[in-house]
C-alpha cells in the first residue's frame, strides 16, 4: 500500500538551498545525518529530498512540485511579507481545475507550486 511521496528534485549548492528551504519558507532540516551531496527538509507533514547536480543548468531545469495547503492565503500573504519572488506567471489566482495555486521558483529554477482546493 501506497502511503506517501517525497519528491527528489536537484541542487546546485547545499547550502543555497538549505539556506532558501530553512531560513525564507520555513521548512526544517530532515534526520539527524549530513550526508554529502544530500539533502532532505520537511515542513508540517510534507518532505523533499535533493540531490547534488553541481553542472545543473537552471535555465535547462524542469523540476517542479506542487504541494497542497489548507491555508493558502495565508501562506501567499507570508511569502509575500518576506518579500520572497513569487512567479511572473504564477501569482494567487483560481485555476480552471478548481485550485487556488501560486508559484515560486526556488535557487535552481524547481518550481514550487502551493495549492488548495476552492
């Protein structure tokens, strides 16, 4: 059975990206190990791993994750208050499949998408 996922997306730089997941949206670093080349964060009941790709092109990068929330305004209203970049394209609107979503692309170009169900 099937229980949960934890999507596997590349880095450039551990601790650009550690610094961006911890100190600007708040997720926690995962396990008590530093691996290298390894990174593993979580914030509520969601986790995300990456994996080193030191010759990563971020222009050429089309990792993305979409993660649901239950609180999506107040989550956008707080990225925003921290004066994160919030996507050209992806700013808090209702999409046609019935999702409120906004998006951000983090230091190598993943894009993050947060969702919620209208």
């Amino acid at each position: 059975m099937l229980t949960d996922i934890n999507p596997k997306l590349p880095m450039r730089n551990k601790t650009a990206t550690r610094d961006y997941y911890i100190n600007k949206l708040g997720f926690k670093e995962f396990g008590n190990e530093d691996y290298d080349g390894y990174l593993m964060i979580q914030k509520d009941s969601i986790q995300i791993h990456f994996f080193e790709f030191k010759s990563l092109d971020p222009k050429a990068n089309y990792g993305q994750v979409y993660i649901r929330t239950n609180a999506i305004e107040n989550l956008y209203q707080s990225f925003l208050e921290q004066k994160l970049s919030i996507h050209p394209a992806g700013h808090l609107q209702i999409k046609p499949w019935g999702q409120k979503e906004f998006a951000m692309l983090d230091p190598d170009n993943n894009l993050l998408t947060f969702g919620q169900a209208v």
